[in-house]
C-alpha cells in the first residue's frame, strides 16, 4: 500500500459531506493539514457517535474502497472507540472516543475548517495526545505546542 | 525528556518557526504530499481490521503486542 496521497483526503472530505458524515480529522494528520510540518503514516478521524452517522460512516468508507465484512460493518456502526481500517486504498483509524476529548459536540464547536476539511482545534489535538501519554507523542508533544503558538499568532494577524 | 539550557531551547524553537513558516509557504497538498510516509510497521500492520471496545483495550493491545521501539507504550 502507498502512502496516503492529498486526492485520498479530498475523497475523504467530499464523500463524506455528500453522505452526511460527521468527523473531523484529529491526531498528526489534522496537525498536517493545519500546518504543522511532520510525517505520519495514517489518517485518523474523530467520528461523531450515534446510529445515523455510524450507517453513513459505512456506507462512506465502503464507497471509498475498503472491504469490509458485514460483521466489521456492524462494529463501525456500533462505534467502538478505536478502530484501524487496513483494508482499503489507504490505513485509516477511526476514533469515536479520543483520550482528552470529553464530546465530539465540544470538539465539533471548536473545529477549524482547512480548505474544506474539517479538522480538530490545535488544542484538541494537543490535548489529546497529552492524555494519550505515548512515548512517541511526549516526544512531538514541545513542538506541536510552539506549532499551536505560532498557528494562534498568525490567525491573529 | 531532560531539560534544555534556555539558550539551546530558544534556538531550536528558532529552528522549529523556521520550519513553521517554510510549512506555511507551501500549498496543502505538497504539505500533504511531504507529510505522509509508509513504512512497514511489525504486528500493526499485519492485520486488515482492528476493533477495540475501549481505548483502554487498545492501549493496553499496543503495551502488550507492539515492539516497543515503535513508540505506542505510555510513559
């Protein structure tokens, strides 16, 4: 598999708004597209808990290419916390309940909208992986922080 | 992680909003272009669907399962 390419997050973006999917991206990858200049493998999404979005969500990710069985479908639509797609045209991870992050409803009202996507607050993304307390996130943990200063400064203007 | 001397802190941070506004210069999709790698990752990867009640199933999954050097245990 090829790593995940910007007409992947595109697909993203417009086959989820056309069926009605409620998420925003979190994680590294929505510390991307707000401009925050580091790798990542996966994208990983905050998706709104509740039995309409999980039936879109399915339908969503299935219309995007991954193959899943009925039995995964149900597990999405039942909305685990985390689950990691891996049978698709790229590796997704889906969050219905991010460390840090009390409600999708609070993160929803924060979010900021980049070019079209919808992406966590800088301070939801840091929060949540403060929570997360990985060894790999204490270590980006400094410099998303002085990328959220600096983000924060030019919004500001 | 130890901490820094400030002189050494202020330069990196320097060096960081270097990056920042370099960053900044580029358009989404060459900053998405730069940002997303793969790399075969051992146990993560090898499976196609992973589901987890809770995050405390996965993250205790990722104590248990994944080589430590990947960075997914807590601190």
């Amino acid at each position: 598999m090829a790593a995940f390419e910007y007409r992947q997050a595109e697909e993203i973006r417009d086959t989820f708004a056309r069926l009605g999917v409620r998420y925003l991206f979190i994680g590294k990858s929505g510390a991307i597209l707000l401009g925050f200049p580091d790798t990542t493998q996966d994208a990983d999404l905050f998706v709104e808990r509740s039995p309409g979005n999980g039936a879109a969500l399915v339908a969503a990710v299935r219309e995007l290419g991954f193959d899943l069985t009925d039995a995964q479908a149900a597990e999405i639509m039942r909305g685990k916390d985390f689950i990691q797609l891996k049978n698709g045209p790229f590796d997704l991870d889906l969050v219905f309940a991010p460390d840090g992050i009390e409600r999708f409803s609070d993160a929803w009202a924060r979010r900021v909208d980049v070019e079209g996507f919808p992406v966590c607050h800088p301070d939801d993304i840091i929060a949540s992986k403060a929570a997360t307390n990985r060894v790999k996130d204490r270590e980006s943990l400094p410099r998303l922080r002085a990328f959220r200063d600096y983000w924060a400064s030019r919004r500001r203007g | 992680m130890p901490a820094m001397e400030p002189a050494a802190a202020s330069k990196e941070l320097e060096a960081w909003i270097e990056e920042f506004e370099a960053a900044a210069r580029r358009p989404l999709p060459l900053r998405v272009r730069y940002a997303f790698i793969k790399t075969y990752r051992p146990v993560l990867d090898d499976q196609p669907f992973r589901a987890f009640d809770r995050m405390s199933d996965y993250r205790a999954w990722c104590e248990a399962a994944l080589p430590s050097w990947l960075g997914y245990g807590r601190v």
